[in-house]
C-alpha cells in the first residue's frame, strides 16, 4: 500500500508541474509543448499504475 501511496504522490507532483508549464506557456510561448504533454503523461500513467495497487490485501 506504501508504494501505491508513493506513485499517487509522484503522480500529482508531475500533474502539478504540467499545470505550471502549461500556465508558464501560455503567457510566455517558448515550443517546449513536449515537456508539459511529456509530464501529463507520466501522471496519468503512474495513477493507472497505482490502482492494482490499491486493491491488494
């Protein structure tokens, strides 16, 4: 249960991060569109890792 707890952890701390490079590219347009997608995408993934997790006894 610890690890699930640790992926979900690591999963906002990316989703939090592509917010903020979202929010940053939007004011200030540089083409690093990648690396927000890039961090999305590993949230999502690791908070679809987790859920087997959970459902362990």
């Amino acid at each position: 249960m610890g690890l699930a707890a640790a992926m979900d952890v690591a999963a906002l701390i990316s989703l939090g991060w592509c917010v903020t490079a979202m929010r940053r590219n939007r004011d200030e347009p540089d083409g690093d569109a990648g690396k927000s997608a890039a961090l999305a995408l590993i949230g999502v993934s690791l908070i679809l890792l987790s859920i087997p997790l959970w459902a362990l006894p």
